[in-house]
C-alpha cells in the first residue's frame, strides 16, 4: 500500500511540473505582450512631443476622442472642441488622437491657406472612407491625390 501511495505521488509530480510549465509559460507570455503593447502606446502617444506640437494630453485606448463612443457626440463637435481648447491657449495649431493615431488641428486661416493652396502636393489624400461598391463615399472630398485632380479638371 505505501509502495502504490509513493508511486501515485510521483506520477502527481511529473504530471504537474509541464502543467506548471505551460502556466508560467503563458503567464510570462501575456505579461511580455502587455509591456510591448505599452511600450507602443506610450511611443505613438509621444507623436506630437517629439515634434514640438502643442498637443492634449491623450488617454488609453481612444486617445482625446473618448467622448464620441459614449455620449453619441458628433466628430464635428468633437473637432470643434479641439479647436475651442487649442484657440483658448493661443496655439496656431494643435495635437489629438483618435485611438493611438495623431491628427493635427490647424487653427491659422492663413496657415489652413497655405496647406490647401500652396503645400498642396503634400497633402494631397484626406484620409477618408471610400469605396467604389458606395456611391455615396466616392466624390470629391474622399478622392485621394491623383483621382481628386481628374475629378476637379
């Protein structure tokens, strides 16, 4: 009998250990995740410092837009916000985030001039839903570059 309880004792150990393995194994694993996806939040999240952009402060996950998901605002008075608290600090321009992507707020109608007229070869596409199937989002404001050009002569 002691000699069955010595061996069901052992076969518990040896069938723990891997078990514990894979535990610790998975436990490392999510902890490393979890660090590099900080790691990247806190990198895209340092977008405008780096840049020297006045920018509002973001928070994880939605970055500065965390009151369209809740409250059903629209992204007009959303932007319009973003542009009340950058123009109530003096800035000529500003930093947001949408989630962990930086969008840049410019309040300078002579500078808004300048990127739409002059410096318009480097911001030529707008970044905007479309696809050919909807009607509806292919039209002048969503073309990018090339397309918007023979559209508009």
């Amino acid at each position: 009998y002691d000699y069955i309880l010595r061996a069901s004792y052992c076969i518990k150990r040896r069938m723990s250990a891997p078990v514990q393995d894979l535990c610790l194994t998975l436990l490392v694993s999510l902890f490393t995740l979890v660090l590099v996806a900080s790691a990247y939040v806190r990198y895209c999240y340092g977008y405008w410092k780096r840049r020297n952009v006045p920018y509002l402060k973001p928070k994880f996950p939605f970055g500065n837009s965390t009151s369209l998901f809740p409250k059903g605002i629209s992204i007009g008075a959303v932007t319009r916000s973003f542009y009340d608290k950058f123009k109530s600090m003096g800035h000529a321009v500003g930093g947001v985030y949408f989630g962990v992507e930086p969008k840049l707020v410019v309040l300078d109608p002579d500078l808004i001039r300048d990127i739409l007229i002059k410096d318009f070869q480097n911001f030529t596409d707008r970044g905007v839903y479309q696809s050919e199937s909807d009607p509806i989002s292919v039209n002048i404001f969503s073309q990018p570059g090339k397309e918007w050009r023979n559209v508009r002569a």
